[in-house]
C-alpha cells in the first residue's frame, strides 16, 4: 500500500505541499505536544520505525563521516 501524501509532514521540503503532503517550518501553526503523542502512538503500534545507529565516543569520527555523506537514513547517536 502507497503511503497517501496527506500522511507526510516535512519541515525543509516546502514544495511537498504541492503534492498534498503537510509542510510546517515550527511556526505558530506547529502543536508539538500533539505530534509527539502521534508518533509515540504509531511507535508503541509498529507502525512506524526509526532507524538508530549508535556509536561510542571514539568512533564519533565515523558517525561524523556517515552523517556527511548524506546517505543517512534514520539518526546517529554517539553514547558515553
């Protein structure tokens, strides 16, 4: 099943709401509590999955390279 275009929220591609997708830049428009209780939701329902890669601090070079490479899907988190 295709995702529907109403069911996307971008904060950097404002053209996205030319094809029907939700744009907001965190304005006045923004309800931020709202939308961490959805995604908290689609979480604890698996209907949404973030991809996290961790990396100890002396690998922070790495993350670092990864993250320049603009291939990243997901986050990268440096732990202690």
């Amino acid at each position: 099943m295709a995702p529907e275009p109403s069911q996307v929220v971008s904060i950097a591609n404002f053209a996205a709401g030319q094809a029907g997708a939700r744009v907001t830049g965190g304005g006045s428009d923004s309800r931020p509590m709202e939308a961490l209780a959805q995604v908290a939701d689609l979480l604890a329902q698996n209907k949404l999955v973030i991809k996290v890669q961790t990396f100890p601090f002396d690998r922070a070079a790495e993350a670092y390279r990864i993250s320049l490479s603009g291939h990243v899907r997901g986050k990268l988190v440096l732990v202690p």
